[in-house]
C-alpha cells in the first residue's frame, strides 16, 4: 500500500506530518511526501492567508487526478476553520480532522476507513500537549516540535482560533529527541516557542542547558521580543553547538501599527533586543516576518518599517502583504487597503531586505564558516551555516559538518570553499 502525506504551511505542520509519516510506515505503508500515485493521501493544510486556503482545497483534486480511486484525509488549519469546504470539494474525502489531534489521522487508517470517522473533528480541550509518534527525518536537518497553539491573539492572526491554546511538551520529553536524534542540525520549533513551559517553571532557558552538551547543532524557530533577556542569551552562550540565527518576529516598525496589531513591544524595545542579541552573538543573524499594508498603516507608518530594516541590520526579511483572516478582531474593524499599495510595499520593503542581506553577506568574505550539506547540483554541494547563511561549496562534499571559507556572494547566499 502507497500513501502520500503532502504538507502546506509551517515548520509545525513539517513536523506533525514527519510523525504520521512514521506512523503509516509502522502500518505497512510506503510513503512519499510528494503528489503521486497511491491509495491513501494525507493532505495537511494551512490557513495563514487566504491564498494558503485556496492552495489546500486545489491540491486534493491534485491528488485525486493521480488515482479517482483514493481514500484521502484532510488535516491542519484550514480544515479546522472551514471543514465543509473540504467534505463538499469531493465525496471522496474520507475524513476531515482539523488542526488538533492530528493522531486521529493513524487512527482512521488503522481501522479501515471504518464508519463515523466522515468529518469528524476531535478539539484538544484540554490542554495537554499531544505526543505524536517520532518525526521521520528526511535531511541533514531535523525538526523537533515542543509547543503547539498560541495565547497571543494579534489582532490580523487566525492560528490561536485554530490550534488552540499554548501547551507544552514535557523538558523531559523534549530535551530526550533532541539528545537522541542523529541529524547533525535540530531546530527546535514551536507555534510560539517563546512560550514554552517543561514544567515546574522551566523554560526554554532551561531546555536549552539541558541540551547544552548535544552533538547536533542547535537553531531555534521563530521567537518573540519577550524571550530575549540576558539570563536566556546567557543560556545559549552555554550551548556546544548553538547556531546564533535569531528569527526575532517583528511584523512592522511602526508603533502604531504594532499597537493595532495587538503586539505588545516597540519599535525602540525590537531594536534594543537586536542590539542584546548582537552584543551576545557577534556573528548572529536577526532574521524576521513583516506584514506589509496592514489596514491602519499611513506612508508614514511603512516608511518606520523600510527604517527598520536599516536599524536592525536584518541577514534577511520575509515580507508578505496583509491577508484579512476572517474571525479576527483586524477582519472586523479594519477595511483592507488596496491591493496595488500593498505590492507596491511589498517591492520596496523586499528591496531594502535585499540591501541589507548583501552587506550582511559581504561582511564573511574571507571569513570560516561551518556547512551543513544538504545537496549536491551542477558541481555545487549546499546547505546552511550555523548564522543561516546558504553557502555553495565547490565540489561534491560529504553530507557532514564542514569548514569552508567565504569567497563570494553568488545567488541567494556566498561561494565558499572547503578549508
């Protein structure tokens, strides 16, 4: 028997599919993570914007193309929101589990597509961190889940409707796969790990020393203002192998507009944990997300951002245009600005990242860096430094960590040779 388990959206929703991926391998499937012929297709989606949505609902009539004859599931945030967009696309989905509970899916397999299961949606009301089976891990590097849901409610975000409220993985369950795991990266991800909680008060401080003296290297996922204090950078400094990239989440360099957004800092407040960060890290990288075109952001307002984007130094920016996401307080307040203001910023903001990367980039010539080998194509080996800077190293490399040394900027990273 064939399966396919095809993945839209986060690093969480990577993760979670890693895990039914085990699982359906346990149950005697081969599984493919791409769209292709097989009798049973797992389809996690996203419902982050409106445009992640609409790709959800496509890629089932993708995977029925392959064989009309399938049995498919339909989990993760968009099935969660709109369930019976998915039962009505096609008769032929077998089930329908949302976002939570996402066992429910080797449930369903494991009893024969039996009665009752037909958009069956099962919510984790209360609150315990749902263990799934151990990831499958597909590359170099690995991902390691702790935290699901989200407590922060910004004003223009779905996710806390859909996945629920913040829970936690046990320190000891976590600090366990990350020791064990022999992938030579593990990111460390989350919904919001900037919240996690392992019990008995610890945090993500406290993970982090647990794990200190890991062979893999460490990187964490996407963080908050709020984590960066002084006891966890002092944390990380402790850390064998800590990879300094900073995914510092910022969404816009407008106070006013971070207001409206419910996110709960400033800009001066983003700025001074970048200065911690860089005075901890002398090579970090302070990578972020920034929603452009927000309802409540003037020229004034986008200019703050494109100002940010030189204060910070950011090693890269990901910008993307508002999406209203209906159910949230941005939906029922604000009328959308127009889609033509928002590109246009979109460009310009892109554009002020892309300088920013160069300089950033431009600052390793000649320096060493240690890679992490993903892939080797026309006579390049790639993959990433411990800063998250893609380096194509000449000639085929082992698939282990490797010390090079920076020459160029070339495409979306630096030419490096081995050392």
């Amino acid at each position: 028997m064939r399966a396919v388990v095809f993945t839209l959206g986060c690093k969480v929703n990577d993760v979670e599919s890693g895990s039914i991926i085990r699982g359906l391998e346990e149950l005697g499937y081969e599984v493919s993570r791409e769209i292709e012929n097989a009798d049973v297709y797992i389809i996690n989606t996203c419902a982050v914007t409106a445009e992640a949505e609409r790709k959800s609902r496509q890629t089932i009539g993708k995977a029925l193309k392959c064989n009309p004859h399938a049995k498919v599931i339909v989990c993760g945030c968009a099935s969660e929101k709109s369930p019976n967009a998915f039962l009505e696309k096609d008769a032929r989905v077998a089930a329908v589990v949302g976002a939570q509970r996402k066992n429910r899916v080797l449930e369903i397999v494991r009893s024969g597509f039996g009665e009752g299961f037909c958009g069956e949606q099962k919510q984790n009301a209360d609150g315990v961190y749902e263990e799934m089976p151990l990831p499958k891990c597909l590359k170099t590097r690995n991902f390691v889940k702790i935290q699901d849901g989200c407590n922060r409610f910004c004003s223009y975000c779905v996710i806390p409707y859909l996945r629920g409220r913040s829970r936690c993985r046990s320190l000891e369950s976590a600090a366990a796969e990350i020791l064990q795991g022999d992938a030579y990266e593990t990111v460390v991800t989350g919904i919001d790990i900037s919240d996690y909680k392992g019990g008995n008060g610890r945090d993500l401080a406290d993970l982090m020393l647990a794990v200190k003296d890991a062979e893999t290297r460490i990187r964490l996922g996407s963080m908050e203002v709020s984590l960066i204090t002084d006891r966890f950078l002092d944390a990380l400094k402790q850390v064998k192998n800590f990879a300094p990239q900073f995914h510092l989440s910022l969404q816009s360099g407008s106070n006013a507009v971070l207001k409206s957004m419910n996110r709960h800092y400033t800009r001066e407040e983003y700025l001074e944990k970048c200065a911690m960060i860089k005075a901890a890290f002398a090579n970090a990288a302070i990578t972020t997300d920034i929603i452009v075109g927000f309802p409540t952001e003037t020229e004034k307002d986008f200019e703050d951002s494109i100002r940010i984007v030189y204060e910070a130094g950011f090693a890269q920016i990901h910008a993307f245009p508002y999406s209203p996401r209906e159910g949230t307080n941005a939906y029922k307040k604000y009328k959308e600005l127009p889609f033509a203001v928002k590109k246009e910023r979109v460009e310009k903001l892109l554009q002020a990242g892309a300088e920013e990367k160069e300089k950033y980039l431009a600052s390793f010539i000649g320096k060493t860096l240690t890679v992490v080998p993903e892939h080797y194509i026309e006579g390049y080996t790639e993959g990433y430094s411990e800063n998250y800077i893609r380096c194509y190293v000449k000639g085929e490399t082992e698939k282990r960590p490797t010390r090079v040394r920076v020459e160029s900027i070339y495409k979306d990273g630096v030419i490096a040779e081995k050392e």
